[in-house]
C-alpha cells in the first residue's frame, strides 16, 4: 500500500491536526481533543474513554485529563500479573506550550497536587485526587502513576532534562509509583517510519556497554550486565521520550508493552539477580547497523524483537530500586546493586542493514518460535493484514489502517502525492476485530470490557482469524468490510460515549451483536445459510440499501432502547443477574462475558429480542421488515 516514508512530519503534523481542529471548537475543547487523540494512539486503543476524567479548567491541579488504563487482563501463562496505570495527561497544544518553564510549573503542580498539598481543587479534580490516593494507598509493585506530556513535537534536550529533574522530585515525594513520560504528534509519525527509510545521518544511536563478540559480519553474540541494560533502556526512553517504541517490531509488544511481567523473573531479580542470566533465554536486539569497540556497542535504530517480557520487567525492578527518589544511603540497596551488578542476559545482537524488512520479520518469527505462538499471532509482521489492506482498498475503495496514525499519514500523502490513491473511507483493523467478534460471535460484553482478547494472541483473536467455513472459506476482506459497514450505521443510530438517548452511550458493543442476531434471524426464516461467510457477504448487500438497513438498524435499535427503558416488560433492571450477581452495577453487568449468550443468563433480553424476531415478519404496507432485507440480499444476489 502507501509508502509513508515519503511523508515528512509537517505534512504528517497537518493531517494529524485536521480531526482536532474542525468545527471551530473552543480552546478548552481543542485541547481535550488534542490529548485524547494522542494518548489513544499511543496506548493504541480505541476505548481508553470508557474511563476517562476531564479535569481541565481553574483548580484542575494540573491535570487536563486522566486515563486509567488497566493493563491486559487476559492473559495466558498464569504466573503473569499485569500492572495498572493512571496517565494525568497535561495538553501542551500550541500556545499552551512554551518550552522548559510550562513542563516545570505544571509538573510542580501535578506533583504538588498528588502530595496533598493543593487544596483548592475544582469537583473532578478533588474526585480524581480521592481516588488517586485510594489507589497509592493499595498499589501492587506494577502499579504506576505517570505525568504525561502531550505535545507536537518532541522535547528539546533542555526540555528532557527538566523531566529528568521533575522525574526526581516526583519519586522522591511520591514513591517509584511515579513516573513522567513525554508523548508528541512526532511521536506517532516517528513510530509509523520504517528503520530502512531513515537518513543514515538521522539514525537514533544509543549505546550498549556489553561482552559480545563477532560471530559472523551481521552478528555479535554474549551477554549484557543488568545494570548495563538498564541503563541503555534510560538511554533510548531519554532519547526517543517513548520506551514501548523499542518493541515496535515485536509480535508481543502490545501485549507486553505497558504491564504484563512475569512473576518468577520478578523474584529472581528481587532476590537473586546475580543467577538472572541462568534461568532467562535471552534477548534479541535487531539494527541497522552497529559499531563495536572493546567494551560497548553503538545501535543505530535497535528493536527488541524477543525479549520484551525480559527486558521489561528489568526496567520496572531497576526503576523501582534505583528511581525512588531520597538523599540518604540505604543499606539493602546498596547491597542489592552489588548482587545485581554480577547478574547478565544473554544477548544477541543482529544487524538487518537494507535487508530491512524481510529479514527482520524472519528473525522476529524464529526467535520467538520458543514460545507457544501460533502462525495467525504473526498477522501484524506477515501478510495477510496487508493482504487484506490491498483487497479491500481494490475493492471497496476502504483505506484499513493496520496501525494507528497509518491515516493520518496516508491522507498526508493524498495532499502531497497528486498519483496517490485518494480514499475518502477507512476504519481501523483492531476496531473492526473488535465490531466482528461483538456481533458476529456474540462477545458483546468482553468487547466492552476488555481489549486483549481482540488482539493478536487473544482468545476472540484466534477464533476470528482461525475461523473457517464449511466450504473451507478462511475470514478475509468481506467480513472486515461488512463490519466496516456496521460500524458506520452503528455511528448513524447515535450509539456511543455522549450519545444524545442514555440507553445508547454504552450499548454500541450490544447493538452490534443484537443487530447480526437479528439478521441471522431473518437468512434463517428465508431458508439461507448462516455461516459467518455468508452473513458478512450479505450483510454487505443489505447495508448497501438504505430501506433495508433502516429496516434492521430500527429493529435493532428498538430491542436495545426498550431494554433499557424502566417499566418496560422487558428491561435489564428486572435481569436476575443484573440484580443478584452484578448488585445493580449497570457498568460491570454489561461488561459479563456471559451477556446475551443463552435464555439461562439473560432472559430479558433474549425475551425481548425473540418478540423483536417476530414483529420483524409482520406485514405493514404489503411487505415486513424480514421481506425488505432479504429483497435488498435477493436483488443484488441476482444482479451480480
């Protein structure tokens, strides 16, 4: 597809921009626009609102928006523990940043608000502070507090340096809890380049003090003290203002990047870390090209490609240990570093030059192939993502963007490249996984709670991509483009954070999945197929017609309205569940695994959809909803 290479980050910067500054909206506005793009691609999620607290304004303490993010929650080795972390987010958009004096007042701030020591503070923000010192006072080892900078470009060295000095202050008032981090619109861009599409004179080098010797002209092999890779993780986090950047050609980096440690390599580390390198595998380190003298090697654009669950853990056991702050000297530290000093990881180190890509994805692949990772876990490093970008570009004339920032890069592009492809559509790939398994394997409730499940290595994952029909059909470029078309009529019906009913605002996951019952419902009654092939390719042809989806999206709309409507016959505050196993919580109901999955668990709602099946083949002026759709699927069938 597009080669954003070409694309230099002014042009990138503009594009980026265009979301956040139309309709002319207020400054307050503009900057909450602002910030909440930014850390929603760079947590690369697209539900972070589901607990998300504006703050800004007098007495916010600092804080413009805070973003809880609960780490992943479905993972598959059960002696994993994932952290969680509130990112207080400051948005420094335009005027609103003016370079080291804004990161020192507003970090001051922020650190003085955490530390009590702030009373004038508006409603949310006295809210959000109740529930931050909760949280600091039953805080796990994983758990972090991180002060985020949202800017355009990234920091100056002198602006790096005040985060340094502010990082300090912060530990030392608040504990290793805290943490600063520096997020910009550059950020974003520098994540989507390619390592082979950077000047040579550009390349970020950061430097390793390691023992490795040569084994071959594009490798060195041997191991890297601990501290000393820490200190080269301190390094590139200074440099590049974006650690999870590092593991960006790792199949596990979004599993692994913000939490998910391992709880043996933990205590090995906490209490013998001279043995580290006995029991660990290991660590890859991919580059572009690297100089070797006696003790060190300078990296020019590493990649972790195996290892991220190693390193990782060594970061946050070395940042708690060593960044808490305090001017005194203490005894088991001190201790602790000259064991820790003695322990090492095993390290390769492996240049890819211009071989670029190829190579690169075939070293992630194998190096990785230790670890019980199936072939579909490699959709983001092989082809069939891309694959699926190409056919339904081709098709459909839909841009799917893999990676998020990939449109803004590609409407860059379409300004500044006359022969580019000119989309006016496009979704996100984990956005349409998501919208898939909601609707078409009825996950409604996990599709709303949580988003591992959904990526690469996920449970909801695996059925979707290993999904194949009985005629042998693997999923593939209709049923992303049918959940596209769903996604979008879903937009229309208004479901979703500040939709204008209630009963909409967080229903869009339940709408998606009533909505493809709903229209199984209707192929069955006409004595059509219900595969999953077969309800996405006819999906399509019905949400093509404007009367046969209004059809559908009314029915559909009715259920989920009705449901949540007080009084009703059948409503989800008369569900046994909601009552006796949720206590009432609305929030944590929908949220069930089980939701909408069989008359035993919700009966309610399975009553009110059953009804809704059945008012669908009523005839109103000659022809019912049921005769309208499947016309819309029977018309363009014979057409084609």
């Amino acid at each position: 597809m597009s080669d954003f290479t070409t694309i230099d980050f002014e042009d990138f910067r503009k594009s980026w921009l265009e979301e956040v500054q139309s309709g002319n909206p207020s400054t307050v506005e503009l900057g909450r626009r602002f910030a909440l793009k930014l850390v929603t691609q760079w947590l690369d999620s697209s539900d972070i609102s589901a607990d998300l607290i504006y703050c800004d304004g007098s007495g916010d303490g600092g804080i413009d928006v805070a973003v809880l993010d609960t780490g992943p929650d479905e993972v598959t080795d059960d002696t994993a523990v994932s952290g969680h972390t509130w990112y207080l987010v400051q948005s420094k958009y335009g005027a609103a940043f003016a370079g080291t004096s804004t990161l020192l007042q507003e970090g001051q701030k922020v650190i003085e608000t955490l530390d009590g020591r702030r009373p004038r503070l508006n409603s949310l923000a006295e809210g959000l502070l109740e529930r931050l010192n909760n949280f600091r006072n039953g805080a796990g080892p994983s758990d972090k507090i991180v002060l985020v900078y949202a800017t355009e470009r990234l920091l100056h060295d002198d602006e790096k340096r005040v985060l340094t000095d502010l990082r300090a202050m912060g530990t030392s008032r608040l504990g290793a809890i805290f943490d600063i981090e520096a997020i910009s619109v550059e950020t974003i861009h520098a994540r989507l380049q390619e390592v082979e599409a950077a000047n040579s004179a550009k390349r970020l080098t950061v430097e390793l003090n390691a023992q490795l010797v040569s084994s071959g002209p594009d490798l060195l092999v041997g191991s890297v003290g601990l501290s000393n890779l820490y200190e080269f993780l301190k390094s590139y986090r200074n440099e590049t203002g974006d650690l999870d950047r590092i593991y960006e050609k790792n199949v596990r980096r979004f599993l692994g990047g913000r939490g998910k440690v391992n709880k043996a390599m933990q205590a090995t580390l906490r209490d013998a870390p001279e043995r580290f390198g006995l029991y660990n595998n290991g660590i890859t380190i991919v580059v572009h090209e690297y100089e070797q003298s006696e003790n060190n090697v300078k990296l020019a654009e590493p990649y972790i490609v195996n290892g991220c669950q190693t390193t990782r853990t060594i970061w946050e056991v070395f940042h708690n240990r060593l960044s808490a702050g305090g001017t005194g000297v203490n005894p088991e530290t001190e201790a602790w570093k000259l064991r820790a000093a003695q322990g090492a990881v095993v390290a390769k180190v492996v240049k890819v030059g211009d071989s670029g890509e190829a190579l690169l994805q075939a070293i992630t692949r194998y190096t990785n192939s230790q670890n019980a990772i199936r072939e579909k876990d490699f959709l983001a490093l092989t082809s069939d993502f891309k694959t699926w970008q190409t056919e339904l570009a081709r098709d459909y004339n839909l841009y799917l963007e893999i990676q998020r920032g990939g449109w803004d890069s590609q409407k860059a592009l379409q300004n500044t490249t006359r022969d580019a492809h000119q989309f006016t559509k496009h979704a996100n790939a984990a956005d349409l996984i998501k919208v898939y398994g909601a609707g078409w394997l009825s996950e409604a409730g996990i599709a709303f709670g949580k988003n591992p499940p959904f990526l690469p290595d996920g449970s909801v994952f695996k059925r979707i991509v290993n999904d194949v029909d009985s005629d042998g059909t693997p999923f593939g470029a209709i049923d992303l483009y049918a959940a596209y078309l769903l996604q979008e009529a879903t937009a229309s019906m208004g479901f979703g954070r500040g939709a204008a009913k209630q009963s909409r605002r967080q229903t869009r996951f339940l709408f998606l999945m009533v909505a493809v019952d709903l229209f199984r419902d209707v192929l069955s009654r006409a004595g059509k197929a219900t595969d999953h092939r077969t309800i996405s390719a006819s999906l399509v042809k019905a949400l093509k017609d404007d009367t046969a989806k209004q059809a559908l999206l009314d029915q559909a709309a009715e259920v989920i309205d009705g449901y949540f409507t007080q009084g009703s016959d059948d409503n989800v505050f008369t569900e046994p569940a909601y009552l006796n196993s949720f206590n009432s919580d609305l929030n944590a109901f929908l949220k069930w695994e089980k939701l909408g999955k069989s008359d035993g668990d919700t009966p309610r709602l399975k009553s009110a959809m059953a009804i809704n099946k059945a008012v669908m083949g009523r005839s109103i002026g000659g022809s019912s909803a049921r005769d309208i759709i499947m016309s819309a699927v029977d018309l363009e069938t014979a057409q084609n």
